[in-house]
C-alpha cells in the first residue's frame, strides 16, 4: 500500500508555526474534498488560498516559514494526488500513527472530515442531494463522523476497533467519490457552476 512519506507531526507543525488553526488532518481532508471537485487542481493555488501567513511577525521569518511550510505541503498535496489518482486502492487518510492516543486519533479524524466537507463546499459543492448514487449518503455519514471527538470513549480494545472501521469507511468512501465526482468537477473553486 502506498503511503505519505512525510511526518504527521512535522506537518501540524508547519502549520502552527504559520499560525494556522487547522492540524494535519483537517488540511488533508480539505485538500481531499477539492480534489473531488475541481479538475486540475494544482500545489500553487491550493497552497495560495489555504496558506495564510501571520502578519506579525518580521518579513525574513513569515518568507522562512513559508517556504519550509509550502514545501512540506507541497509533498503532501503530490502524495495525495498520486494516490487518488492511482489504479489500486492505495489512498490512506493522513492521521496520526498508532502510537497516538485514541482520542487524539478520533480528533484527527473528526478534523480530517470537517476539513474533507470544508474542501467540497470549497471546490463549489452546493447541493450534496443531487449528487449520483451513494453519494448524498456518504456526505451524511461523514457529518456524522465529523462529530466524533464528541464520542465517549473508553480507550479499550472495541473502541480501537470501531475506530479502525469508521476509518476503513472512510478511506474507501473518498476513493468512491473522487470516481463519481469526476463528471461533476469545475476547471477553478471560484466557478459559479452548481453541481446536479
């Protein structure tokens, strides 16, 4: 199975140190979601208009940072690309390792869902309803798991399980959606095309 070869942390890291509120997660879903929706979608405008650099801080750090955080994300974007481009079912969400404490992980995955409808709704989404086929309904059940750092848990070995599942639910949810969408995608995010 193919995976990203960068870091989770290291990404969270980039991004706090740009001031960004999102973790690695969140970015990853929201860079998913576009990918879904927008046909051509490129490292540059993505990272223009997801990006954001602290004003107060001097110029030669804000360009410092920029420039260590775009190339992180940068690979992360090609990485994502590659594997959602791919012939094979290698697509892998980017959340923390299992060394991570379940909650952190469940967060992360709350995140990465949040970011995921983020990116849809980013890349022009407007009327999930109207979609083709299952995808109204994945659109729910990923509301759903949007909310699950809400979720009480025990940290036990059923709770990793169903955890390990909602994730294979996932996982196998955006490889179907990235499929459908592509006859509903738009040329840039800014389109005024609506999807039916």
């Amino acid at each position: 199975m193919s995976e990203i070869d960068i870091q989770y942390d290291e990404v969270t890291d980039a991004l706090k140190r740009m001031n960004l509120e999102q973790d690695a997660a969140e970015i990853h879903g929201g860079l998913c979601g576009l990918f879904c929706t927008v046909n051509g979608l490129d490292a540059p405008f993505w990272l223009d208009n997801n990006l954001t650099v602290a004003p107060d801080e001097d110029a030669y750090t804000v360009d410092a940072l920029a420039s260590e955080s775009r190339t992180l994300l940068t690979q992360l974007f090609n990485a994502t690309e590659k594997q959602l481009s791919g012939e094979g079912f290698d697509f892998q969400l980017f959340l923390p390792d299992d060394n991570s404490g379940l909650f952190s992980r469940v967060e992360a995955l709350s995140n990465w869902c949040q970011g995921f409808l983020f990116g849809l709704s980013q890349g022009g989404l407007t009327d999930p309803e109207g979609l083709p086929g299952e995808l109204p309904e994945i659109i729910k059940d990923i509301v759903e798991i949007s909310r699950a750092e809400s979720y009480e848990l025990d940290d036990d070995a059923q709770d990793e399980k169903d955890f390990m599942e909602l994730v294979e639910f996932v996982r196998v949810a955006i490889q179907l959606f990235v499929s459908e969408m592509q006859q509903f995608q738009v040329k840039e995010p800014e389109d005024e095309s609506e999807y039916h």
